[in-house]
C-alpha cells in the first residue's frame, strides 16, 4: 500500500471488493436460463440478498462517522460535492434493492422485467464503485482497484 493512505482504505477496499464479488453472482443469477422461473428467481433472490448486504456493509464503512467520507472532507475538503453526489447514490441504490425484492416477490413481475431492474441496478453500482475509485484517487492517489 502506497505510504500516503490510511487503514481506512484497506477496510473500503475490502468492503468493494465483497460488493463487486456480489454484484457479479447477481449478473450470474439474472443472466441464467429461467426456464425453471421459481428455481430461477430463488437464485437471484440469493444473490440479490448478498447485494443487499454487502451494499450495507459499504455504506456503514464509509458513512460512519469516522469512515472514507469523514477522512477524505478533512484531507481533501474540495472533493465534498463528489461524496454529496456518491451519498445519494447509496439511497438509489437501497432503493433499487427494494424494488428489485419486491418485484421478485410479485407474480406479475416478468422475467424479462426483473432482468431489466437486476442490470440497471447493476449498472449503478458499477459506476458507483468507479466513482469512488476516482474519489480515493483524487484524494490520496492510490488506485483502490489496483492493490498497489
């Protein structure tokens, strides 16, 4: 780890790695065939569940009142509009996630309906996760995604 970074980092690099594992298992989930809808659904709703916790469990860690934001504000108090900007993602994306087990909990939701939310939401916690990549980078310049 590069000399310029705290032990704050390694715990959020910990914290998006377990959110990008689950992100991909849910992209697996939604991705199979769904000729067996309830065994289909039962897969992502595991996936979805894993996605839900580790999306808790980063948003503790950098929200925590001595967490990523609180640091990098002190450090780099230029950078607050980006974390404003990466908070309100995390409500979006809660958000998603509710949706997303509630449509899977409704008969009326399609296959092709629930695949549309899985990848949207997806899609968000991608960029969400490049983001805050850019937001360490600009901070302490370390690359989160790379280990170095």
């Amino acid at each position: 780890m590069a000399d310029n970074t705290s032990p704050t980092i390694e715990r959020v690099k910990e914290r998006r790695e377990r959110l990008g594992e689950a992100a991909d298992d849910l992209e697996r989930a939604i991705t199979r065939s769904a000729g067996d809808q309830e065994a289909w659904k039962d897969g992502v709703q595991s996936a979805l569940e894993e996605v839900h916790a580790a999306l808790d469990a980063h948003i503790e860690e950098v929200e925590a009142p001595e967490g990523l934001y609180t640091e990098i504000m002190t450090r780099s108090p230029r950078l607050s509009h980006a974390i404003t900007k990466l908070r309100e993602e995390h409500g979006t994306m809660r958000d998603e996630v509710t949706g997303f087990e509630d449509a899977l909990d409704s008969r009326k939701t399609t296959v092709d309906d629930l695949r549309s939310r899985g990848l949207e939401l997806l899609m968000d916690i991608s960029r969400h996760r490049h983001r805050g990549a850019d937001l360490i980078w600009e901070s302490y310049n370390y690359d989160i995604g790379s280990g170095e």
